[in-house]
C-alpha cells in the first residue's frame, strides 16, 4: 500500500469510518461506555476525597478517642503508706516496695517450656498453677503480687514476652506478734484490715497519682502523653504504746499463759496521768509479716472484743459508791454469818465464814456475802448510774476498731438476788480494757480520763465519779488485798513498791450458760506505785488448767512481772523499803 492510501485511511479511521472490512478489526465499543467509566472513576476519587475530609477534619477527637482506647494507658502511680511508730519514734509499721507480676497469657504461653518452668519456680508455685492462670480470655492477668525486687529483677532476666511488672508496696512489721494487736496489718491492696492500721486508714494511705502513657501490644511504654500527678504520701502515725512496755507485758503474758496451760490471756498497761495506753497485749498471737497459717484464735483481741464476768474485781466499785452515798465508812461492820445467805430461793456463799468484818474487810477477804449486803442497801438505781459512768455497757469511743460495749441489764428489771450478783461481778460483762479504765478513778483521785491510743500532748479534763477522800479509802482496802493477812492477791507484790489491786475470779459463761464442768478467768487489776499512782495494769488469764485457777494465782504473778519490769524501764523511783514480799499462805482463793 501506498503512503498516500495509508493516510488516507488513517483519517477515515478518525472519522468513524471503517477503515477495514475485516470483522476482527470493526470498531465496536460505544463511545457513552467510556464517559461513564470516567465518570465513575471521578466519583470514587470524590467519595474518598470527601471521606479524608471528614477523618481529618469533622471525626479527628472521636478517631483520637478510639486510638487512646487501644493505646493509651493511665498508670496508677502509688502513694507510700504513712509509718507507724511508738511513742518515742520506733518504727513499728512501713512500706517497703515490691514489685506485681502480670501476664498477657496469649504471649506467654508461646514461651519455651523451660522458661515456663523457671517463672513458675521463681513465684513459688507449680508449672501446673502457673498455667491454669495463664489459661485466661482476658488480656491481663496478675501472676503473683508483692514480690520481692531481687525475684522479680530474676523474673526480668528471663526475658518472656508478655511478662511485666508494677510497683506496689509490702506492710512490714519489725516487732512481729510482739505488737501486731495494736498495729493490725494491712491486705494485699494496702489497706488497713485490723486495729491501727483499719483505724486510720484515711490518714495513713496517702493519695495515689497517675500517669498517662501509650503502650504497645506487649505493654511497654513507647510514650508519655498527658499530665502527671505525683502521688502524696500517707501520714505517719505515733502510738501511746511503748515498745519496752508492751514486750514485758507479751512476754510475761505468754509464760504465764503456757505455765498455767491456759486456753489464751490479756494484758493492758494504762498512763494514770494521761490515759494513754502503754501496752496491749494477747496470747495467743500471730506473725502480721507471715499470716499463712492465721487462725481465729490468734487474731482476736481479747483485750478489746472479748467481755467476761469481771468477778471480784468489780467489788472495789460497789464499795466506792457505798462509801461516796454515806452508807457506810471503812470500819462499818457487815455480818456475814457462816458463810451463807439465802435470798428468796438463791444462796450466795462465800469461801469460809468470815462472821462480822469491817467493810475494809469485805474487800480484803473478797466477800461475797458482805458486798452483797453493802449493795441491797442502796438503790438499784445508784448502782447502775455507777455503772455507766465508769463505761461499763457503753459503747468505747477511743478509736478502736471492735471494741465491745459489755452489758448490763437496765436497773428497773434487777431482782433483788441479780443486783445482789452484780455487785460482786457476776451477771454483768466488759471488757479487760473497760475493767482497767474503771480503776482510773482510784488513781485519781476519784476523777476518770478518756483512753487513748496515740501519743498525748496534753493532760485531758477528767470527770469526778466519786470524791478524792472515797478514791483514798479504796487505794487503802486494795493495798490490803496485796499485803494484808487475808488478802487474796500476796503475789502481786513487787519489791521497793506500794501496791494495790483487786483479784477476781468468774465461771466462764459460754452460749449464756456456765460452762460445765466448770471453767474459769482469773484476773487481777492494780495501781502502782500506790503513793504516787503512775500505772493501772489489768491482766486476764483466760481457761487455767494447771497449777491454780483463781486470780490470785495465775493473773497477780504476771501483774507483779510485768508491773516490776516497767517500773524499772521506766525509772519510776521506789516508794517503799520493804524488798520482801509476804509469802502466800493460800488464801488466794475467792468466792465466785
């Protein structure tokens, strides 16, 4: 073909025309087809142009939203838990860090089997453990808290994906069973679970802070994005108790507990001038650092939530009403025949017949018969105004969780045979650290003080329950009962010093009935130094099974160790020559 014919034919190509005869050659798309390719084409680019638009534009919070939600972390920064010390700045309680080990399960288990096995060796538990944790749906899971740094830095060396670690912190405890019924513990989340620790567990926790961060699929943190709030610490804490005290009074406690073979006891040391509580002390007790093996008997605070039948030692308490009303004076004599007195179809007896005997007798020799007597003549209601106003059935309002009200019954129902009872300490309950405040009256003078806890800087205003001459005469009767001839507490003596006090002995009640056979709580309240009353210890032996079972016997030995022992330790000047005590001559027995 020519060139002239092949141009010719490009142009009648351009025009539509056919520029071949062949059917394999003949034009046949339309040309409307390729308008609306391009039309689509440009809609599709307009449709994605408007959609950038609003991404970037209109959605950009809820996207960064969205993105946060996946990424984005707040990290919960801990406040260090306040101490908690003695009076004289010994720490008793403190924060030490530790470390949490989480897991994302999905990761760890594509761990190697040995590493699997080393991690579970390293959280004290077995490989089958470990695994049935990590066996979870959730992304998260805490594999073991309050791990020790040096474990958890081993932990780290192993270099598993999906392990990582927080920090929180560990409750220590230096005086272990020693303190921890003043103290308490805290749990695993750090808060304050008994005593002191629940108390005050507002001041003591501090506030937590935060931090804003983005992770990565591993938990990682890549990068800090928003403010951060530092965390403020807790408050410490400064106790009334006093650490020297409180190990005499736990030590001599838990001898005394085992050598009587006794189901569990109690002290309580009070400040007279102060009301501060020097030392608070049980046996049996517990380990707050180690409370694997924990059990209801340790943890219980038998100073504080245990009430009993106080016994004789509520006898000095009747008589001081007696005293203060006028009814009688010191040297008034009672008769109390031959020993026992019959009321309606109820007889009250006492352990031999004591005949007629002065009042300051009746305490001395502990006599039923003759407080009996001293109570049916006065009003019932005189004796249970007494009652209230030194705390008994009243609810404690010094701060400590659990503290028992006690009980005693409303005056209007008392028959004569119960007010009878009740004035010697049966029918009535409290509490060994109500029992000890009660006696704060004849240390001072006739005047009570609240009970305290932490550390006191000033001498509170007291109440007068019954006039500074009756508080003298009863400090004279309970001086009796430790050194006069047919005093019931010889044991409680303590050489170079004047004591005083009441013992006590009680049938112990259990589902509102005497236990049968019989089972017993001795216990035993003094004041020393008697000249210049500077302690109150109360001490309660609780179920004694060998070698005696009255007050006089297991509960005044264990006033006099410990009352000795922080005499000294507290440099309380001697006032009195005598060095040696009276013998027992085994009265030290009581009517119950």
């Amino acid at each position: 073909m020519s060139r002239s014919n092949a141009a010719s034919s490009r142009v009648a190509a351009s025009k539509g025309v056919s520029f071949s005869k062949s059917p394999v050659l003949a034009v046949r798309l339309p040309t409307w087809r390729s308008r609306v390719v391009l039309f689509v084409l440009f809609a599709a680019f307009a449709a994605l142009g408007v959609r950038a638009l609003w991404l970037q534009g209109v959605s950009t919070q809820f996207l960064q939203k969205q993105g946060e939600i996946r990424y984005a972390r707040t990290i919960e920064l801990p406040a260090t838990r306040g101490k908690i010390m003695d009076r004289n700045g010994q720490v008793l309680a403190s924060s030490v860090p530790v470390k949490a080990i989480w897991a994302i399960p999905d990761d760890v288990l594509q761990a190697p089997p040995e590493k699997i096995r080393a991690l579970a060796g390293l959280l004290e538990m077995s490989e089958a453990d470990l695994r049935k944790k990590l066996d979870s749906d959730r992304n998260f899971v805490y594999l073991k808290r309050q791990v020790e740094q040096d474990v958890a830095d081993q932990i780290a060396k192993l270099k598993i994906d999906g392990i990582d670690t927080r920090k929180e912190y560990k409750r220590f405890y230096p005086q272990g069973e020693v303190m921890t019924h003043v103290v308490g513990f805290t749990n695993v989340e750090d808060v304050g679970q008994e005593s002191m620790e629940l108390a005050h567990q507002k001041t003591l926790v501090g506030q937590t802070g935060s931090r804003r961060v983005i992770k990565d699929r591993l938990g990682h943190i890549v990068e800090d994005i928003g403010a951060k709030h530092e965390p403020h610490d807790g408050k410490d804490l400064v106790l009334s108790v006093d650490s020297k005290i409180q190990y005499i009074a736990f030590t001599q406690l838990k001898a005394a507990v085992e050598k009587f073979a006794a189901k569990a006891g109690a002290a309580v040391v009070l400040d007279v001038h102060t009301g501060e509580v020097l030392a608070l002390a049980n046996y049996p007790s517990y380990d707050p650092n180690d409370r694997r093996k924990l059990t209801g008997a340790q943890l219980r605070n038998r100073v504080m939530t245990d009430s009993f039948e106080p016994g004789s030692t509520l006898k000095p308490v009747t008589v001081a009403l007696a005293l203060d009303k006028g009814v009688v004076t010191p040297h008034t004599n009672i008769d109390t025949g031959s020993g026992r007195l019959t009321i309606k179809d109820r007889t009250i007896s006492d352990t031999k017949a004591h005949h007629v005997i002065s009042v300051q007798q009746v305490v001395e020799m502990s006599s039923n018969i003759g407080t009996s007597k001293i109570a049916l003549s006065m009003p019932a209601q005189d004796m249970w105004e007494m009652f209230t106003k030194v705390g008994f059935g009243q609810q404690p309002k010094w701060g400590f969780p659990g503290a028992v009200a006690g009980r005693v019954r409303p005056y209007k129902n008392w028959r004569p045979i119960e007010q009878a009872t009740m004035s010697y300490g049966n029918g009535i309950s409290v509490s060994l650290i109500q029992l000890s405040r009660a006696y704060m009256m004849f240390a001072r003078d006739g005047d009570t003080i609240p009970l305290t806890f932490e550390k006191s800087h000033e001498i509170p205003q007291g109440q007068q329950i019954i006039k500074p001459q009756t508080a003298r005469q009863i400090r004279e009767m309970l001086e009796m009962v430790v050194t006069g001839k047919d005093g019931t507490a010889k044991q409680a003596q303590v050489p170079g010093y004047r004591v005083g006090g009441k013992t006590g002995t009680a049938y112990k009640a259990e589902n509102g009935r005497y236990a049968m056979p019989r089972k017993y709580i001795g216990s035993f309240v003094g004041i020393v130094p008697l000249s210049a009353p500077r302690f109150i210890i109360a001490v309660m032996i609780d179920e004694p099974t060998q070698g005696g079972k009255y007050g006089g016997q297991v509960a005044a030995p264990t006033f006099a160790k410990v009352a000795e022992n922080a005499l000294r330790a507290m440099n309380v000047p001697p006032d009195s020559t005598v060095t040696e005590i009276v013998a027992p001559t085994g009265n030290e027995g009581e009517a119950m």
